[in-house]
C-alpha cells in the first residue's frame, strides 16, 4: 500500500515537473517564432533598400520612412539630409567611402537607393545626386547575437525618383 502511495505522489511531481518544462519551453520559442527576421541581418523575408555608390552593392539597409515625402521636400528646398540606418553582420561598411568624404578627400557623388518589397522585387529607384556623407556611426547591435547597427547621413543635393 506504501508503495503505491510513492509511486502516485511520485507521479503527480513528474506531471508538475513536465508542465514546468513545458511552459519554459513555451516561454523562449514563442518570442523566437514571432521574429519577422533573424538578429543582426541574416535577413527573411522583408521589405529593404539596397544601396549603391558607383556601382558597389553596399548591402541592405532599412527602409527610409516617408521617403516620397522627404525627397518632395529635398526637391522643394534644392538639397537635405536623408539618414539610413541597419544592423549588419557581411555586408560591406560604409566607413571608408563616408570617412574618406568627411575629410574632403574625393568629390560629390551620386548614391542610387533600391526599393525592393519583401520578395526582392525592385518597387522604386531613387538617385540622391551630388551626395556626401556628414555623419557615421557604427555600433555593436547586439552582445548575444553578434552583428553592429551602421547609420549614415547623407548631405543630398537633389533626388531623382527612376
């Protein structure tokens, strides 16, 4: 009778214990799952904006917010500022065609930003004409999961939507 008083109290801590595990499991899939992309750029399936500076595909950087209406407003005051942002792991840096710019040492140039949706489909093309940066930074995006977070800004003369 002893025994099997054991073997049912004994089955009752393993029933709880499962649960526990369970809702622990639970607890660390679901924010997982719930990610639209993979940390520090190993991008899914999301819209992006490629960038490239005479013909050198710098990578994928976040979409610019209301770009139409920024470039009506570059166009309107003839020049403005259009910053990117993007967290990154194998794509080429910016840094040595913005810190080479900053100190003066080669001309304006022209910077095409590729619009594409999340099947990699081309939706837009702008042209920032006479372009030249006047701020980068570069940081660590996140310790655990490698990768940085770049952010250009861009002195722009005109925009040209293609």
């Amino acid at each position: 009778m002893q025994l099997l008083r054991n073997f049912k109290s004994n089955d009752k801590t393993n029933r709880l214990v499962r649960f526990a595990n369970l809702c622990l499991l639970a607890l660390i899939l679901v924010p997982i799952a719930a990610t639209d992309r993979l940390p520090a750029s190993f991008s899914g399936r999301v819209s992006r904006m490629v960038v490239e500076i005479d013909g050198v595909n710098y990578g994928a950087f976040t979409p610019v917010k209301d770009l139409d209406q920024l470039v009506d407003e570059v166009t309107k005051t003839e020049g403005g500022r259009i910053a990117l942002s993007r967290d990154f792991v194998t794509d080429p840096s910016l840094y040595l065609w913005a810190n080479s710019l900053m100190r003066g040492n080669t001309s304006l140039k022209d910077v095409s930003l590729i619009s594409e949706n999340a099947d990699g489909v081309e939706v837009a093309r702008y042209v920032l004409r006479m372009s030249q940066p006047v701020a980068w930074t570069v940081e660590a995006s996140n310790p655990e999961v490698g990768g940085l977070h770049e952010r250009v800004e861009f002195a722009v003369q005109k925009v040209d939507r293609l």
